[in-house]
C-alpha cells in the first residue's frame, strides 16, 4: 500500500493497493483484462488505485495481452512483496495455492480466491490464518461463478437461521446433461465444448464425477449451518453413469435430471439437529424451478426460517463471469485496506454433527430389466414392502425380452432405499437394475 500526503492538510491517503495475481487462465486473463479497463472506475470505488505488482504464470513464453515486465514464474517471490497488499489466487490445485495463500494471510495481506477444492479442504487452517493476521479471506468465486451466494450467506442472511441450501452449482454437468436431454447429444463431444468455453477443470474428472460440486457444497454448508463441514463430509455421485435413456425415460414422468448439490438441516425427532450435504444427480419434475435452469449456467435456492425461499440464478462457469465475483472480492479487500474494516470471519460456533446418508429421507427411482412372467411385479413389491419403502408408481415398459419395469418410491431413509436395490439385483426375475437415480424437488 503506497501512501502520500493529502495536500488539503488531512493527513496521509492510500494512493494504490498492489495486487499479486496467481494464475493467468481462463479467471485471472479475465481479472487482469478488467483491472486494467476498469482501472479508472476500480479507483474510484476502492479509494485508491488497484496496481498490479506481477502475474505468476508457468509459462512465461507464451504470448499474453499483459505488459510482459509484470510477469513471473515465482509465485513466492510475488506474494512476499512489501507492496503486494491483496492477493488473488487463480491458479487452481492444493499445492502450491495452499501455501501461497497462508504465507499471504500470515504476512497480512489480504485473499481472494476461486479455489473451491482448496476451500474445501483448508478453510478452517486458511480462515485462522487470515484471523490471526487480522486480514481478509474472500471467496465468492469459488461457489457458484458471478452469482453473489457466499455474500448473501455470510453477510444478508446473518441473521436468519438456513433449513436448506440446494441448486446446480457445477457449470460443467448442466451444460452436458442439458445436452443430452435437448439434443440427444453425445457425451464426450458436449465434454469437449465445455472444455473449450471454459467452464470444465483442467481435469473435468472433478466436474463429471461430482467433486467439483461436492466441494461447493461443503463450502455452502460450513457457512450456512455454522458449522466446519469439509468435501470429505458430502456424500458425492457424479454423472458418468447417466444415460441419454435415463433422460428420455424421466420425461415420461415429467422430470429431467440434474446434479444437485443439496444442504440441508435434518432434524430428528428428538430434536437433535444435523447437517446433510449431498451431490447426486436426480429427477426433478420440469416444473421445478431448478429444471429450467440449462447450459452451464447454476441456480441457488436457499430456504431460511424468516425469510423464506430464495433463488440465485446466473452464470456459474467461465472466465468473464468468474472474474466478476473475483473482482467484488478484491473491491471489499482493497476497500477495507484504505478504510479500514474487515471482511467477515469463519462461524463454526454451532458444531453440529454430520448427518449419514443413510439416515437422510429420500425417494428413488429404479428402472430394471425383468424377466416378464406373473408374479414379479408382486414380488418385486413385497421388497420394498420389507423394508417399509412405499411405492409411488410403477411403469412395465416392453415384453418380453425387453420388458422393463420402473419403480419411483416414496420418502424413506436413503438405507433402506438402497437395501432395496440390493436385494432387487440379486432376484432371479431382475436381470439388470440399469439405472438407480433419487428423486427431489416434490413434497412426497
Ligand atoms: N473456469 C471457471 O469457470 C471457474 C469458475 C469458478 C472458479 N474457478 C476456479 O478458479 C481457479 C482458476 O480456474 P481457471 O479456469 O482459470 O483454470 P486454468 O487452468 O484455466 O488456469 C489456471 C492457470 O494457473 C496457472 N498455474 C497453475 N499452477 C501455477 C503455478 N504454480 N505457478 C504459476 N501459474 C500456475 C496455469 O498455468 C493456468 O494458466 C480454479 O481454482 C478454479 O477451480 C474456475
Ligand atoms: N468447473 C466448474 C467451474 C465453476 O466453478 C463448473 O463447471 O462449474
Ligand atoms: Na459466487
């Protein structure tokens, strides 16, 4: 933070904030692109110009739209700058993020990051770090790209007490099963564009097999329920296993299917209070207000005690509308840094314990090939019926060798939904359970 003298006689005034940047992809090109064409505006909203000290990239050969002095390949070196007052992390990964930001935080310069698999992981050692230096943490990034979620969380609803944080927070997913649900469109090829536009990891086993989204999840647990909940602590499927069959077949039920990202506060009847956090792609009805929302673009709908539902609907993948929400972050940063002020800590005051998925109230729907003689249906029933699982509607599909038979169920814990599929897999009239998905958004 460099600082002159006010000629008006009122002291001293910040006359710029150096600003570190790690990572020159798709997030910190866009960073740097607006720092430098909304310079002008930046000053007057921060109070003090917003100067970029260095760009840590890895290669420093390739051709970039930046002034080629600010370019580094030691990230170490940039953060420990004397005149590096915030630091943007947009590198991705653990390591070297992890200790990067801490000797950031540590050294009290304030963070921003898009780092949600970080985030998930080492929120708890980054936000004390950040605490203890009495410097600022910020995230909106990492959840759910340019819509405003971490913020409205942490900050407008501080006061409130959250039943449920559920929506699309992956980018990546919705814009291959929005794919194949409107066009039949093959996987790898929709995995590929996503890739092209943006929205995919650099390695998109994070996106397709939920991790991504299971991170984000943790993240919007912890801050929504006040409580340390880690990417270890979310149950997590992916989508690899969904078929362009399973998306024609819930339209017969008027659903499509989604990767939701689902916390919730579970309540025994004791009293005792949990914290759910899932990801798993699912059925909704289309009359959902999650069913609309298609391409990489994500919704949120919080559900609070006071103030009752909310939805957060934008674009949650891609460099320009990341960089928005890193942008907000580093004007609150930069801000507190010239007026003084703090962004807000880590809340993990009420501690509640995890809740198992088994334990949690779910419906499922199954589709299986059976053997097509009288008798089976009943039989299949009377599995379900064991287990106190009740059913909503079945469907026979085909004859003969092609008879199929699907069955949707009502709410009973996820333990006994699954103990059903078990025992389905191992009748001799099944001859293959091909698809076993949950069904949410209904109140049944
Ligand atoms: N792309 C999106 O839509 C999006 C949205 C929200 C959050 N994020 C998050 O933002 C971060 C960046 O995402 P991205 O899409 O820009 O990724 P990217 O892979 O396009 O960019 C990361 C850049 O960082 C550089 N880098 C990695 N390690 C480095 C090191 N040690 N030193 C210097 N440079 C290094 C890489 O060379 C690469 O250019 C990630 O944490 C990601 O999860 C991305
Ligand atoms: N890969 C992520 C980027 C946004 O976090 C997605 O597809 O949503
Ligand atoms: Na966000």
């Amino acid at each position: 933070m460099s600082q002159t003298q006010d000629p008006t006689g009122a002291g001293t005034q910040t006359r710029s904030i150096g600003v570190a940047v790690l990572g020159m992809g798709n997030v910190g090109t866009e960073v740097v692109r607006i720092l430098e064409e909304s310079a002008d505006d930046l000053r007057a909203r921060v109070g003090a110009r917003l100067e970029v000290r260095g760009v840590a990239v890895r290669d420093l050969a390739k051709p970039r739209k930046i002034d080629s002095e600010l370019l580094t390949d030691d990230p170490a070196s940039l953060v420990a700058r004397d005149d590096v007052d915030v630091v943007v992390e947009l590198m991705g990964g653990i390591d070297p993020a992890r200790s990067l930001i801490r000797h950031a935080l540590e050294s009290g310069k304030s963070v921003v990051t898009a780092n949600k698999a970080l985030l998930a992981e080492y929120t708890g050692e980054l936000a004390t770090a950040a605490a203890t230096a009495r410097a600022d943490l910020y995230f909106e990034a990492a959840v759910a790209g340019a819509i405003p979620v971490i913020r409205p969380l942490t900050q407008s609803l501080a006061g409130d007490t959250v039943e449920r944080v559920a929506g699309i927070v992956n980018g990546t997913t919705n814009f291959i099963l929005s794919a194949m649900d409107a066009d039949g469109d093959d996987y790898d090829v929709v995995l590929a564009e996503a890739g092209r536009l943006g929205y995919a990891e650099a390695d998109p086993t994070a996106d397709v097999e939920g991790y991504d989204a299971a991170a984000k999840a943790a993240i919007l647990a912890s801050i929504a329920f006040h409580t340390r909940v880690t990417a270890a602590d979310v149950y997590r499927e992916g989508i690899t296993a969904v078929t362009s069959a399973d998306l024609l077949a819930a339209r017969k039920f008027d659903c499509t299917i989604k990767l939701l990202s689902i916390c919730e506060r579970v309540r025994d009847t004791d009293g005792t209070q949990r914290v759910s956090a899932r990801v798993y792609p699912a059925l909704i009805p289309l009359s959902h207000p999650l069913a609309t929302v298609g391409g990489a673009f994500n919704a949120v709908v919080v559900e609070a005690q006071n103030a009752g539902r909310l939805m957060f609907y934008g674009q949650g993948a891609g460099g320009a509308p990341t960089a928005s929400a890193v942008l907000g972050d580093l004007v609150m940063a930069a801000r507190n840094k010239v007026h003084g002020g703090r962004g807000p800590l880590e809340s993990t005051y009420a501690k509640l314990p995890i809740a198992s998925i088994g334990d949690v109230p779910t419906r499922y729907y199954v589709s299986m090939r059976v053997a097509d003689r009288p008798g089976v249906l009943a039989q299949i029933a009377s599995e379900f019926s064991k287990r106190s699982v009740s059913l909503a509607a079945v469907r026979q599909e085909g004859a003969g060798e092609d008879a199929r038979l699907i069955v949707v169920t009502h709410r009973a814990p996820d333990r006994a939904q699954s103990e059903c599929v078990a025992a389905l897999e191992d009748m001799d009239e099944v001859l293959k359970v091909s698809s076993v998905l949950r069904l949410e958004g209904t109140d049944d």
